[in-house]
C-alpha cells in the first residue's frame, strides 16, 4: 500500500509504527505531495508547524483520517526539535500546536478528534511524568498508534464491505476515499482492494471531482496503481452511466457523519446520492468511528469548507472562467441519512434507522 503519511526519524527510518527505539531519536513528518499526482510521487518532510499546517490546508495531505494522522504525527515533529524549560511549558506549546493545527480544515472531524486525542494523552501522562523528554516520546507514541489505528480500521472496513460486491459489479466513488486518504487501504475503496485480494474484480468508476479532480487525479491514479478495472468519468456524467445500468453500487467516504447518520462528505457526493436513489443503486458510505461526531445531533451543524474561488476560476493553471465572475466553492455537502442505504465501519455495516445503532458504537468517552 502507499504510505501517504508516515514518520521519518534522523537515521533515514521510514515507520508507521511506535517502537521503543524511537525513544529520544528525532524525526519528521512525511507525507506525499498529493498536489502533484498524478505527474509525480514526491514526498515532503517537515517539523515546521506553519509548513504542516499549510500541507494540511493546501490539500498536500487529505483526506478525512490522512489529515488527522498527519496533525497528530506533525505536532509530534514540531514539538520534538524544541526544547522546554518546564513540563509546564511543554504542554503549553503542544495546546498550542493543536489549536494552529485544528484550524487548518473545519469540516473533517477526524483533525480535531486526533489532535484532542494527543492533548489528552498528554494531559493524563503529566500526571504521572513530569520528564519533558519521556512526553515528546508519548506524544509520538500516541500519534503513531492513531496511525497504526487507521491502518487496522482500514482492514477492517474493507472485510466488512467486500461483503456486498461480486465479481464483475460496477462500482462509483466520489472523490478520493483510498489509499490516499488513509494511513492504508482507504474507507470507500477498501472493500474493493479486499475483493481484490480474495479474487473478485469490480469495474469501478471514479467521478472526476471538480473542482480539485481527486477522482481523475487521485482515485483513478491509486487503482491503476494497484492493476484495479477503473473508469474516470466527469462528475456531470454519473446520471447517464447509472441510466445505462453500469453501476451496481456506490461507496463514498466521509468526512463527518451527525449522530442520525447524515453525512458530509466531497462536494457532489449529495448529488450522487440522489442519482442514485433516482435509479435505485444502494449508496454506502464507508468510515470509521473516529469519523462520526455525536455532538451533533444532525447534518445542518457540520461545518462547510468554503475554499477559494481561484480553484475554480484558475485551475490547474488556466482560466476557465471571467475574471469578475462571482464564484461559490463549498468543499463539502451534507447527503441526509434517508439517501443512505448503509454506513461500513470498522466494526460492521449499519442499515437504517441509524440513530441508536451510531449511539452503541460510540460510547461516553468518543471512542469505539
Ligand atoms: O478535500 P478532500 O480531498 O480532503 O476531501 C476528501 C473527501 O471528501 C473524502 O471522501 C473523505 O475525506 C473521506 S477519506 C477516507
């Protein structure tokens, strides 16, 4: 699988997971420069916060549990080339780090939910530890096992969804919800690489995902990658392909699921969902827990990236629309629960009615 995100130490160590040997070593994140796929695979290493925070936000690093595994590895970066007079200070700095960080990208809850789970991993260990030292390594630690989290929750969503494809079904996603997306096989696509690797090929269709193409770019670049059957089509064309009974399914990711099951995710993904309905195609959405907040009783609350309007006047370079046009660039749309045929996660597929069923995944604390 690729490593989109993963930690490089000094000694040219590339891990994606905590081992004691790490303890006191230096590092740094790294991540793939998704912003020039699929032309090239270069990477950028960085323990600049700034720098991290505009990886996040200028899209170098996306997807939904990609982002948060980077915050959580790129905090541990920046904190660990400082040093602190103070465990008092030391905390400070790591609160702060994690505020920069959140704000980066507001629509994804897993940013925010690993970025706390770090701070409060901290806060319970300075309890017991006072040594700055043995922190900084707790705080790698911490961010390397929400990487190597999402690598298990990525198995394990694939398991459970590859339950619902069958030799030869055409399959459409939207945007990108792989590899790329994740510290492994991805949300959406990982039923599709688990068919796979048992046998089973599925034609997929990757919508193109205007306006940043990570469908074209991404999606279609990661599966042919992988010797996966893979079509790109332009997003206005996904009607015209369910009408000619091409598609069997659809999977998405998420970006962030309300506690009745609605669910923002790349902007189109709602439009997909009516098509869908329209043409009686089951529409999955496939994430982990770490991706619903149930704080939020329903979608109308989830925050929606407003992005800038050159991405969609000037992109990739070329002017495609008038100067003095007005544009509007949400990232993001919200498809209700009532679209929604099931909801794969980790720990299986959830049907409708989804309220209670979400409730017992999460318990209190906000964890599985
Ligand atoms: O703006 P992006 O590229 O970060 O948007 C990504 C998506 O919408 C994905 O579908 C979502 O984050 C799930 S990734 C497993």
């Amino acid at each position: 699988m690729l490593d989109p995100v993963s930690w490089i130490c000094q000694d040219g160590r590339c891990v994606r997971e905590f081992s004691t040997d790490l303890c006191g070593i230096p590092g740094k994140l790294r991540l793939i420069d998704q912003t020039r796929l699929p032309m090239e695979l270069t990477y950028i290493e960085t323990d600049d916060l700034e720098e991290i925070y505009s990886c996040i936000k200028r899209l170098v690093v996306r997807g939904a549990p990609a982002i948060g595994c980077a915050a959580a590895l790129g905090m541990a970066a920046v904190i660990r080339k400082q040093t602190f007079a103070t465990p008092e200070e030391f905390i400070g700095t790591v609160n702060e780090a994690a505020i920069r960080l959140a704000e980066s990208r507001p629509t994804a809850v897993n940013l925010c939910w690993a970025l706390d789970r770090c701070v409060n991993r901290i806060a319970a260990e300075s309890f017991h530890s006072k040594n700055v030292c043995k922190l900084k390594d707790v705080l790698l630690e911490e961010a390397l096992n929400i990487l190597a989290e999402d690598i298990q929750m990525c198995r394990s969503i694939g398991r459970h969804g590859m339950a619902l494809l069958k030799e030869g079904m055409g399959v459409l996603t939207h945007c990108n919800a792989g590899a790329l997306a994740t510290g492994d096989y991805g949300t959406a696509l990982a039923p599709i690489y688990s068919a796979q690797e048992n046998g089973i090929r599925v034609k997929v269709f990757s919508d193109e995902t205007r306006p940043l193409l990570q469908g074209s770019r991404l999606t279609a670049w990661e599966l042919v990658q992988a010797g996966a059957d893979v079509t790109t089509i332009c997003d206005n064309m996904a009607a015209q392909v369910m009408k000619e009974g091409r598609v069997n399914l659809v999977i998405v990711g998420a970006d962030r699921i309300a506690a009745n099951g609605d669910t923002a995710n790349k902007i189109g993904t709602y439009g997909v969902a009516i098509l869908a309905k329209f043409h009686n195609i089951p529409f999955y959405v496939a994430a982990p827990y770490s991706t619903i907040d149930i704080t939020l009783p329903d979608g109308s609350g989830i925050p929606i990236e407003q992005r800038s309007p050159d991405e969609v006047r000037n992109g990739f370079g070329r002017q495609t629309a008038p100067s003095e046009v007005k544009i509007y660039n949400p990232a993001f749309d919200v498809t209700p629960n009532n679209l929604i045929t099931g909801i794969i996660t980790e720990k299986g597929i959830l049907t409708p009615p989804f309220k209670d069923k979400i409730a017992s995944l999460i318990t209190p604390g906000g964890q599985a």
